[in-house]
C-alpha cells in the first residue's frame, strides 16, 4: 500500500495482548522459545546505545509472554557488553554470543563517531555475533574476527 497512509495496529487485533517485558532499558532484544515452552528474552540494560556502562540482561516467561521475570543480569564485564546473539539447541543448551568491547577513554566516555562502520572494525578481535536455532537443534553463530589488517567472518556450528 504505497503511499497509502492506512496502517493496522497489531496491538488492537482480536486475541492479541501487550505486556511490559523489561523497563527502563531493553535495547537490541532478542528472544527464544525453550523446548519446556518457556520464553528467554536478552536485551542490552543500564547503557544506551554506546556506553562502557553496557551490560546484558536476561527475562523469562513461562505463560507465553503474558508476565515475565525481574531481570537477571547474564554480563556486566568491565568493557561495553552489547550486541548479544542467542540461540538454543533441541536438548535446551542456551547458546549467548556477545561483543564485549569498545573504544573507551579512561573516563569510560567515547566521541560517539562511527565513520565508516568498516574502518573501525580493526579495533575490534571479535563482534557483532548472530546466533540462529537450527531445525535439527544445532546452532549456528556467525561473528567477526580478526585485525585492523584482516577482518574475517567467521560460522561456527554447535551440535546438541
């Protein structure tokens, strides 16, 4: 419907609800579902989208995301935890990749200036992992590696 202003509000639909999973933070949240059926939701607290503050948070639901848990913090490194990647095998091993880095002063403040997203990837030995559930329970995590000379992309596939 280009250009059409009309648009549907999942929220409104029938059978549909809305319950607040995490307050007061939540960035880049991923979720799951465990084989028992319970929900696994990870997300980025206490820092916004750049801050050495950054840590990862867990929440769980085990009423198919009507309420869910007090948060649970999962990393809290001394580096800047962030871009979580989750995923779960067929016999219920939760698998949680994580960035634990970044380019901080010793007042732990950073000028906030990317640039090109690629040139700064030499300060990096490892980041932004993606972790996908695979039907046959395996996990596949994919992530960078490697130096200012050479950044690789790197799968690793975990069997139950």
């Amino acid at each position: 419907m280009a250009g059409s202003s009309e648009y549907i509000d999942v929220r409104a639909l029938a059978g549909t609800f809305e319950s607040l999973a995490y307050q007061d933070g939540g960035l880049f949240p991923l979720l799951v579902a465990l084989p028992d059926g319970t929900m696994l939701g990870v997300a980025r607290g206490r820092a916004g989208h750049v801050g050495i503050e950054g840590r990862l948070d867990a929440i769980r639901s085990k009423d198919g995301g009507r309420t869910w848990s007090s948060t649970a913090t999962i990393a809290d490194s001394a580096r800047d935890d962030r871009n979580p990647a989750l995923g779960v095998t067929t016999s219920g091993i939760i698998v949680l990749s994580y960035r634990a880095g970044g380019a901080y002063d010793a007042a732990g403040k950073t000028d906030n200036n990317t640039g090109d997203p690629l040139a700064e990837m030499g300060l990096w030995s490892f980041g932004l992992p993606y972790a996908e559930s695979l039907p046959n329970g395996e996990v596949l995590v994919v992530y960078n590696a490697g130096t200012k000379a050479a950044m690789d992309l790197h799968w690793v596939r975990l069997q139950p």
